[in-house]
C-alpha cells in the first residue's frame, strides 16, 4: 500500500459494541487531527475455543511493514481469553513496528489504561454510606485479564476498608459478555441460594445481563436487588431502570493511543504506562436518581456529616418499596416544577423575594472570576470538534461567561442554560458531547462557590449547577432520540436494499446490485478479494484477487481484468486513496471452514461511527449470507448430479440383483462342489507337503556332504600336488645316491686291486661331493614341502585357535599350492607388516586363501595370461582387513549378487562345483564373525574385501617382547 500520509493499523476483535465503537471514535478523531490513515483489522479473539472466533484472526496475518507504520492493540478485548504468555508472544510477532497497547499492559509496550481501583472504590463507598448496603455479589471478569484482576481487588480492597467479609460464593467469574451475567445470577440464587442486596458487575454488558436475569425471575431491580456496571456505554442509560456505573475514558483511550504512538513511530520520548482516571455515573439501577444525587451533593459543597444527609436518601434502609414506587425521591413536587421547565424556581419564590442587595450583586469580584472562566472554558471549546468551528471565537466565549452571570444573578433568567442549548448543537456528536458540557459546568462550579461568602448565593449558584446539569441530559436524551430515529431509517432503507437482494441471492446478482446500494448508504469504498495460493500453515504468503470494486460513487469494471496483491499490501495501489485520508475496515471472508477472501470497506466520514458499524453489521453479514448460500446452491447442484447418478446406479444395481438371485442356485452348487476339492486337494496337498520336507531334508544332508565333498576334494587335490611336487627332489636324491653308489663302488674295487689311482680318487671324491650335494639339497626341499602340507593339513583338520605369523603362514600356503602356481605366469604380491601375529584359526586362513587363489586360477584368466595378484593385510583397531585383489576377468554385472551362492558357478563344463566361494563366505562370517564384500567389472579384475574382528586375541610380535 502506497500512501504519503501516516498509516495507523488497529487489531481489534469487535466493532458492533458501544465500547468498540466510542474507542474506534476516539482513534479517529485524533487520526484526524493529525492526517493520518486508519487500517482496522477485525479479527477475532485467540484462544477463546470459538471455532469461528479463531477463524476470523487470519485477518491478523496480514499485518505487515508495508501497510502500517506502527500499530494500536486493542489487547484488553483480543487478549481476554489469553494468557500473559500468549499476549506477549501475539504482540511481539509484529516487531520491529511501533506498538502501542489498550486496557492491557503486554511486557514492556507503551499502554494506555484506565485506572479501574478509584472509580470501583467510590462506588462502594456509594452504596454502603447512601444505601447503607452491605450483602455484595460479583460477577468478574477472566482471570487473565488486567483490568478484571484490578477492578476484583479494589472492590475486595474496599469492603475490606469498610470491615465488610468478603464471601468466595457470591463471586462468580464472568466474560464481559451479556451471557455471563444471566449465568452468574442463575448461579448465584439457584445453585447457590444467595440473594445479596448488590450485585457489582466488572462491566456494563454483564450488568445487563444480571438485569435481564433478575428480571426474568421476577426480582425488581433496584427495589429487591440493585445492580451496578463498568464502563458507562452511552446506550445503557436508557435502560430500565438506567444503569449506574463507572465511566472509564473509553474516547480519550482511542485518542491518546494515536497520540503515543505517533510519538513513538517519530522517536520521540513517550509515555510508557499512562493511566486515565475513571468517575462513578449515578443513575437508577443502584436506588437513587442522578438528579437527586447531583443536587445533594452540590447542594452542601462544605458539609459537616456526610452520614446525616445520606440519611434522608435511604431507599434500600427505610422504605425500599415506598421509594421504589416513585423511583425518585424528589419527585413528590416534580409535576408543578416541570410545569415552567425550572424544577428548582418553585421553592426559590422566597429567595427571589428577598432580593437583598447581596443577591443582586452578589459579594464576589465578578471581573476576575469572569477572566478565569473565559481562559478556562476556551482551552476546553477550541480543543473540541465542532461542526461550525469558526463560530467559537472569543467574543463567542466572553458572551457565554457573561450569560452565566446573568442566570447567576438573575434566577428566573434561563440566558445560560439556552446558550448551553445552541453549544450542543455546534459540538460533532461524540461520547466527548455531554462530558464537554458537564465539564463546564464543573469549572463554573468550582470556580465560582468558592468566591461565594454567602450561603444563599452559593446555595443559588449550586441549584443553577444542578439545574444545568439535569438540563443537558434532557437535551442530551432528545439528541439521542434523533439520532436514533435517522439511524433507524438509514437502517430501514439499507433493509429494503437487503430485502430485495434476498430474492435473488446469487452471488452475481448480489454485486450487481450492490452499486445502487453504496450511492444510497453513501459508502465511499469498497473491495472483494479471493485467496489465491493460501497455505494456512503461512497465510502472509497468500495473493489477493480482487473480483468487486467499488470506489467514490462508482463500481470498477473488472470483467476480463487480473487484479491481484500481496496480502500484506492489502490493496492494490490504484484501489488506495491518495487526495485524502481514509479509516479502511478489513475482515476475513468465510464460508464453515472454508476461508474465502477479505472484505475491505471504507466508511462516510460524517457519519456516526455507531451508525457506520450498523450498516458495515448488515452489509458485512449479507455478504457473508450470499457467498454461504452460493454454496449451499453449488453443493445442492452438486447433490442433484450425485442423486441422477445415484438413480441410474441403482437400477444398475436392481438388474444386478436380479441376476445375482438367478446365479446364487450355481454359485451354491459350485461350492459344493469346491469344497469336495479343496478336501480333495488339501489331501494331495498334505502328501505333497511330507514328501517335499523329505526331499527338502535329502537335499541338505546332500548339500552338507557336497560341501565336504568339495573340501576333501581340495584336499586331495593339494594332496596330489604335493606328492607329485615331492616325487622330483625325492627322484633326484635317489638318481644322485645311485650314482654315488655306483662311483663308490667302483673305486672300492680299484682301492682292493690297488689299482687305484691319484686322479681316480680326485674324480670320485668330486662325484661324492657333487651327488651329496643334490641328495642334501632335494632331501631338504622335500622336507620343506611335507612339513609346509603337515602344518596346512593339521590346521584345517583340527581346527585348533593357535597363534601364528599371518605373512608367514600365507606364505607356507603359497609354498603348499607350488604345484599348481608353477603352471602359470601370475606374480603374487604379498603386502603385511613382518611382525603382524594374531591368534585364530589358522585353518580358516588357509581355506580363505587357497579358495581365493583357485577361484582367481579358474575364473580369473586364461591359460596364458600373466597377471599380478595383491594380497594386503592390515590391523585397524580391533579388526583385520584382508584386500585380495586381482587383475583378471572380471565378473559380470548379472552375476556379481550370486557368487557366494552354493553352486553357482559360470564354469560348469571345466568342473567348477560352485561351492569354492560359498565356503570362504561361511568360514568368513560365521566361524570367523567377519564380513566379506566383491567389486568387479567385466574386464577390470576383482576385489574381495574382508574385515575380521580380532577382540582381545590379537598380538604383534612388538607386544609380546613388551
């Protein structure tokens, strides 16, 4: 939103009631003074548990940097179902906006409150010294809330001054709605059985409702049972009987809300915590008259025994009924003083004839009260609204001071009370209108009796006072009248406009009209959006898309056009007034639970605002009445279309019947006739089962055997190879001692005959050294050979843990494979530290290993190739890591997932079993605990890695020397 003045964003959760509306007044008048704009965000109440109170506070996600300059929190109504926690958090969330906060203090926001305790306080003292009562009920408002806890303590404060027990069952906690007071009297004398002579109500709509109960049951209020409020909302006085009450500044709440906070937005020094005082209102429904009261107190301004004159006004104590019956205790002479207007010039004739010098002029320095009047009554008229401002000028001032000496002087001259006649009619009608007046009068009061160093003056200024102030009610009930029959025909107009919209409630039809309706009601604006893209989890997120606009007296053509913002924008920029300020209502639009758009409207700046929220009241519901019938007539098309279907299902569904009661004879036989061959087939079944748990048995028995098979066959195989690796240095021992033989023999017949000679020894001598020396050398790799295969053979027949050199032992096993190793080129690279000795099955190692190799020999090249084989160990922590890796073959893809599987093998037709990788896999993970895993690519060779955990068995040869 694009605006130069500043704009000023009001959360609220209700604007029909009186206090709303005198509060919203206030915030406008001083936004009006100042220029500035008004964004009123009707949400609902947090935490009431209404489910459509808490619908309507999405409205409050919308709030934004881009649309207001600071806020006004109406915290005493939003927060009443909350606590200080919820409060702080709800307000915090709008940081770093200037805030400002009412009736309800939030954490360190700025507040303005009312202070609750000396208004609750006169108030009691009121009925317990003047009506001498002394049985009190009250009706509370929620605990959580501020002005609720304020105004119970000063009430128990109070009686606790006054020595009066305070008893728990007569409190009962209210809401500040009328509901809760028709729920606090049934409490209280049905449930409870109390009857008190007071019930106190902490506001003015529960105090109605404590009424209305009473009433109800058949209990006169205040003859049996006097009642009191809070709040003084204008249109409780004109109950019956009229509410007394407490009146709080609900106007100068809104006006000095705007005020801080403008401060605050420019970074000026403010206020805090302002607290405005409240004042006791007299009126009825405690036992007294206004009037009465009034002229009482004004009447004996220096009075020496309060308790003496309360005496004579004692409804409640001496006769209640009789005084209820007039209902006023002056009234005995009230027809013939009303019939001049002047009610107290029947009693004064006395007064009037004995016009001694001192009444006509009076013994008092008329110039110096008249200066202070004047500066007095100016500050107050040029601060106040009027509607013709130019007429309140000084001369204006002076002739009204003056006229006010003239009734002074003068007491059959009416001259002051008509000039305060034509003030009212130059005052804007407002809450401020009858206080303005009253106050005036209090300042001439006060400023006069003083002066007065007679009795009869001063008694003659006091029934002026009293007169005046009886007077302005009056003028102040016929306004009220007035406003009330104008207000009732614009109500009746805009009804007519309702009516005739009802006839044809299509939503279509409903924008249609709504045009001529603006004209005649006089709105200035007003705006319909839909959601686009609302996430509820995140509504500031959400698009507006405005489908009605209506601005200054005429409705904007949409039809084919896209008119969409941010909801935090709230208005499209060419929707925002920017000639003039504007005060802009804004609501969610709902439909159940369904969340449809807002509705925004800007409201005729010379109306009432009372007025203005009746016809928002009626126009705000139709709405919401159409867009609810709209789709009450969607889902009824929606109904229609399901129950067309429905019928054409059905007779479906009847012909299916049909055939489904001819096929239910064949379906009964076929079961039957099933169930005969289920028995039949769970016979056959159950053989089939016994004989596949034989066969099933037969095959691992077979399975075990082929794994034994396969390992003595290996043994065999190593077996056959080492005979044969032996037959060749045991072959040339034997060759090599034959021939030694043979050459020792043949020089012992030489040595015998003598015929031996120097050269035949030499040779022979050399011969024996020769043939020695291969038998030694073959003997011994023949040992090597036989005690390599010894310790292999006994490791895996035994199965023994023993501790062993890991490197030294692969290499026993590689000496043991000899047989089969010499028939191809491969280089076998062995990478272990030296000094690597663990203690395990050195058996398993070897099978490990030896598997390793035959499966690399079988499958990993062909018969010609030379390649290089990696074999790397290394201890990490608690665990073993064997690499074996080779540069071969390769397995394929398809085949990688399937080669620990016994039997399976790609290489069938050379012999290959399938069970030489099935064995290291088991030796690996359940005899030595360990994991094994394979990567290979066709072509790229193999590589198994293996990870065995050691424990505590695991030693280096380091170790042991330590």
């Amino acid at each position: 939103m694009n605006t130069k003045r500043l704009t000023i964003g009001l959360l609220i959760d209700w604007i029909e009631n009186p206090y709303h509306c005198t509060l919203l007044s206030g915030i406008n008048a001083s936004a009006k003074e100042r220029d500035c704009n008004i964004l009123v965000y009707v949400g609902g109440t947090p935490h009431s548990g209404f489910s459509p109170e808490i619908r309507r506070t999405i409205i409050y996600e919308f709030v934004h940097k881009k649309n207001v300059d600071g806020l006004i929190i109406a915290t005493g109504s939003i927060g009443r179902c909350s606590t200080s926690e919820q409060l702080e958090t709800f307000c915090k969330k709008y940081l770093p906006l200037p805030i400002v906060t009412i009736a309800q203090k939030v954490a360190d926001f700025p507040v303005i409150r009312i202070d609750n305790k000396n208004g609750i306080k006169d108030l009691i003292y009121h009925l317990i010294d003047h009506h001498h009562l002394k049985n009190f009920a009250y009706v509370s408002g929620p605990k959580t809330n501020q002005d609720a806890i304020e105004r119970f303590g000063a009430f128990s404060d109070t009686l606790k001054e006054k020595n009066i027990p305070l008893r728990q069952e007569a409190v009962v906690e209210g809401s500040f709605v009328i509901e809760s007071g028709i729920r606090a009297v049934r409490i209280l004398l049905n449930e409870r059985k109390i009857t008190p002579d007071v019930i106190i109500a902490a506001n003015d709509d529960m105090a109605v409702g404590v009424i209305r109960e009473l009433q109800n049951q058949g209990i006169r209020v205040p003859e049996d049972i006097a009642v009191v409020g809070f709040d003084n909302q204008e249109i409780y006085q004109y109950l019956n009987p009229p509410l007394t009450t407490i009146q709080q500044p609900i106007y100068s709440l809104g006006k000095n809300s705007v005020e801080i906070l403008i401060q605050n937005i420019k970074g000026n020094s403010i206020t805090k915590h302002l607290a405005l005082p409240t004042k006791m209102v007299i009126r009825n429904s405690c036992g007294c008259s206004a009037e009465s009261f009034q002229f009482k107190e004004y009447n004996t301004p220096d009075t020496q025994n309060r308790k003496s004159a309360a005496a004579d006004n004692t409804p409640h104590t001496q006769n209640r009924k009789s005084a209820a019956a007039d209902n006023t205790p002056y009234t005995q002479n009230r027809k013939s003083a009303a019939a001049d207007n002047t009610p107290y010039t029947q009693n004064r004739k006395s007064a009037a004839a004995d016009n001694t010098p001192e009444t006509q002029t009076g013994t008092y320095n008329k110039a110096k009260i008249s200066d202070t009047l004047y500066e007095k009554i100016k500050t107050i008229l040029l601060k106040t609204d009027c509607r013709e401002t130019e007429s309140i000028t000084p001369a204006y001032i002076t002739s009204l001071v003056d006229k006010f000496f003239d009734s002074i002087e003068n007491i059959d001259i009416p001259a002051f009370p008509e000039e305060m006649k034509n003030l009212i009619q130059k005052l804007i009608i407002s809450e401020t209108e009858e206080t303005l007046l009253q106050n005036i009068i209090t300042i001439c009061k006060e400023t006069f009796i003083p002066s007065m160093n007679t009795e009869r003056l001063r008694d003659r200024g006091c029934q002026l006072f009293d007169y005046l102030r009886c007077y302005i009610s009056k003028l102040k009930e016929e306004e009220h009248g007035t406003y009330n029959v104008m207000a009732t025909k614009e109500i009746l107009t805009f009804r007519t406009h309702i009516e005739s919209l009802m006839e044809k409630p299509e939503i279509d039809h409903f924008l249609n009209d709504l045009e001529s309706i603006f004209k005649d009601i006089q709105i200035r604006s007003f705006y319909i959006s839909k959601y686009r893209d609302l996430d509820m989890s995140n509504p500031s997120k959400a698009t507006l898309d405005f489908f009605f606009a209506y601005k200054d007296g005429m409705r904007i053509d949409l039809n084919g056009k896209e008119i969409t913002c941010p909801a935090v924008e709230i208005l499209p920029d060419p929707f925002v007034p920017k000639d003039r300020r504007f005060l802009l209502i804004i609501e969610p639009l709902f439909t159940g639970l369904k969340q449809v758009g807002c509705a925004f409207m800007e409201l005729p700046v010379h109306k009432e605002i009372i007025s203005n929220m009746m016809l928002r009241t009626l126009l705000y519901n139709m709405l919401k009445n159409t867009l609810f019938i709209q789709k009450l007539q969607d889902q009824s098309e929606r109904l229609q279309k399901k129950t067309e279907e429905l019928t054409i299902s059905n007779d479906m569904l009847q012909k299916s019947l049909l055939e489904r009661e001819k096929n239910e004879e064949e379906v009964r036989k076929l079961n039957e006739e099933l169930e005969e061959r289920v028995k039949q087939r769970t016979s056959e079944l159950n053989l089939a089962n016994n004989n596949l748990t034989v066969t099933l048995d037969s095959l691992k028995q077979m399975q075990n055997e082929l794994v034994e098979s396969e390992k003595m066959a290996a043994l065999g195989n190593l077996v056959a190879g080492i005979a044969h690796e032996i037959n060749t240095p045991i072959g040339i021992g034997v060759t090599a001692a034959s021939h030694l033989e043979k050459e020792t023999k043949k020089i012992f017949t030489n040595f015998v005959e003598q015929n031996i000679t120097k050269s035949d020894l030499n040779t022979y001598i050399e011969t024996a050294q020769e043939a020695s020396s291969m038998i030694l050398s073959n003997l011994k790799r023949a040992y090597e050979l036989i005690r390599s295969f010894k310790d292999i053979a006994v490791d895996q027949s035994h199965e023994e843990v023993r501790e062993f050199n890991i490197k030294s032992y692969i290499q026993d096993i590689l000496l043991s494979l000899r047989p089969r190793l010499k028939k191809v080129n491969h280089l076998i690279h062995i990478d272990c530290p030296e000094d690597l000795t663990i203690s395990s099955f050195p058996g398993a190692f070897s099978q490990i290993i030896t598997n390793l190799l035959i499966n690399t020999l079988t499958h990993g090249y062909d018969e010609h190739d030379r390649g290089t084989i990696i074999i790397t160990i290394r201890k990490n922590d608690s665990t073993l890591s064997l690499i074996y890796r080779d540069e071969g073959n390769g397995i394929e893809k398809k085949h990688l997932s399937r080669i620990f599987d016994p039997f399976f093998t790609t290489n069938r037709k050379n012999g290959g079993t399938g069970l030489g990788l099935h064995l290291v896999y088991n030796i690996i993970r359940q005899r030595l605990g360990g994991t094994i895993t394979c990567k290979s690519e066709k072509g790229k060779g193999v590589c198994f890695s293996i990870t065995i955990p050691l424990h505590k068995n695991t030693i280096t040869k380091g170790d042991i020397q330590s």
